[in-house]
C-alpha cells in the first residue's frame, strides 16, 4: 500500500523556497504584467484517495497535480522534468528518506498564473494504481504557502488567496462558509507545515493536517493512551505496511471507534490506521502521542489554512 502522503520534503535547501515570489519574469522592455488575481482558483476532485487539480508546464496542458500541504516542495514525475541537471536533495516520507534530484520548473502554471520552483522528480507510477489515471506531479508548500489556502473538497474548489503585504496587519481571507466557520491556532513546526491540536476521544494531540494522506494515522503512544493493543483487542486488526519513497515497509494496525474533531468540529468516522510512521520523527512528535489527520477525516467540510493569520479553520 502507499504510504499515508505522496512525501514531505524536510532538507534545508526548501525552507529558502517559501518567502518567494510568484509569478513570471518579465522580459526586457515588455509590457508591465497585471497585478495578480486576489484569488486562484479551480476546480479540485478527488480521484480515489486523492484531491487532484490541473496544472500546466510548458508544451503539456492538464498534468494532474495532487494538492498537498504537507509536501515541502512540489514533485514532478520524470516524464515531465528537465533530462538532466538539477540537485542532490533528502526526501522525507512517511517510511522512511531517500536522496533524490531537485529540479527547476520555470513556469509551473496553476489557475492561469505561472510559478517558478524547484521540484523533486520522484516516480509517481505506484500512486496511479489508486487513482483513475496516472499522477503527474504534486503541488506542495512552494505554490500553496505563498496564499491562504481554502481546500473545499465538498465544492470542488481550490481557492488560492493572496495574503496581505509585508507589514501590513494580518488578516482572514473571506470565504463563503464563513458563518459556519471554527478556527484554532497553528501550533509551532518546520517550515509551511500545519499542525494543530486535534481531538482523539477525550484527549487533545498535535496532529500533522495532511491533504496527501489518503488516511488518517494515529502513532502508538496515542493508540495506547485510547487504550488501544495490537494484542487481543477486537477493535484492533492489522493492516498490512505502509510503503516508503525506496521500497521500506512499516507495519500498521486499523481500529475502529476512533473519534476526532478540530476546532470543535466533529469529523467524518471511519477506521485509522495506527503505526509509528517515520514522517512522525522530524516533528519531534514520535515519543509522545500524534496524529496524522488524513484527507478520511477531511472531506465532509471545507477548510482554509490561512498563514496570515497562522490558523487553521473547518467549516461546519
């Protein structure tokens, strides 16, 4: 099975990546380009466990994009990247790390705008056996912290907000769900990652929100603090191994009757997995009860991460 997200990129080089602006250069003598849209937008399905958008890199229009905000930089598959060239980089994943090729994309366009980043080139065929067409590419922190993100699985949408000037006061973007909305702050973690306190029963966890995880994972310190076992214990079956970025294999449990809620917002029930994933460790969460809150538990509401305002709100 693949691992819970496409891969978290945690190598010093990306956190230079975040504080950049987006856009294209212009040319010597060509016309002032128009100021950039307040908001971005399009359209976003999910495709099995996945939320994929369109995006587009020169002389290829519809490459199929994973949004993933736990990504610390945006994956492109080898089909699509420069022949050669490029850096050595360490990859983060769920199971483990593995040295890979970072790569320039000078013109990664995304809702008519044009964006210039430097991607990891990994082999994404494994990830198309879920989905219904193969995975092009994964649009990571790179594109999507530059905005305020509003992930609105049940519309479908998009929404890439821009964020207010240097020096400017912070603010919350305006959404359409506003009424309904509930926010918590955004706890301390590397570079453009979220990480909020999330319930789990009765008990409060950080937990990494993580829109390329197609399920929710709790570690075993907060498995055990729910009383749950991997012995003897029927709301507790194994479930196979998580697959890491080169083949590694952690094991895995499923329970069932597991709540959770953000914010005070009830999420969608379901099984999680339980395991003591690797991409716990860089957080300096794999001693102490953790969450990963996967795409599962997501998509009955709709969300923005706004790094405005360093929260994180769910629709009711």
């Amino acid at each position: 099975m693949p691992m819970p997200s496409l891969f978290r990129a945690l190598a010093a080089p990306l956190l230079t990546l975040l504080g950049g602006a987006g856009g294209p250069a212009s040319a010597p003598g060509a016309p002032a380009p128009r100021a950039p849209a307040a908001v971005l937008e399009l359209p976003m399905a999910m495709d099995g466990p996945y939320p994929v958008v369109l995006v587009a890199l020169p002389g290829r229009d519809s490459l199929r994009f994973v949004v993933d905000a736990a990504a610390g930089a945006s994956v492109v598959a080898p089909k699509h990247a420069p022949a050669s060239g490029g850096v050595a980089t360490n990859v983060v994943g769920a199971a483990g790390s593995a040295p890979m090729r970072m790569v320039p994309l000078d013109s990664l366009v995304v809702a008519g705008r044009a964006f210039s980043v430097r991607a990891v080139v990994q082999d994404l065929a494994r990830f198309g056996t879920l989905s219904s067409r193969p995975i092009d590419g994964v649009l990571g922190q790179d594109v999507l912290a530059r905005f305020d993100v509003e992930f609105d699985l049940p519309g479908g949408r998009l929404r890439l907000h821009a964020r207010a000037e240097d020096g400017a006061p912070p603010r919350r973007p305006e959404v359409a769900w506003a009424a309904g909305m509930r926010c918590i702050p955004l706890r301390r973690a590397p570079a453009a990652f979220a990480v909020v306190d999330v319930q789990v029963g009765d008990s409060i966890v950080p937990g990494i929100w993580d829109t390329g995880a197609a399920n929710t994972y709790l570690n075993w310190p907060a498995a055990r603090a729910m009383g749950l076992s991997a012995e003897n214990d029927p709301r507790v079956r194994a479930s196979g191994s998580a697959s890491g970025l080169e083949g590694q294999k952690v094991a895995r449990h499923a329970a069932t009757g597991v709540t959770l809620a953000v914010a005070g917002t009830p999420l969608a029930a379901g099984d999680v997995r339980l395991s003591d994933l690797p991409v716990f460790r860089p957080f300096g969460l794999d001693g102490r009860p953790a969450v990963l809150l996967g795409v599962d538990r997501m998509r009955d509401h709709p969300w923005l991460l706004s790094y405005s305002t360093r929260e994180l709100c769910v629709g009711g």
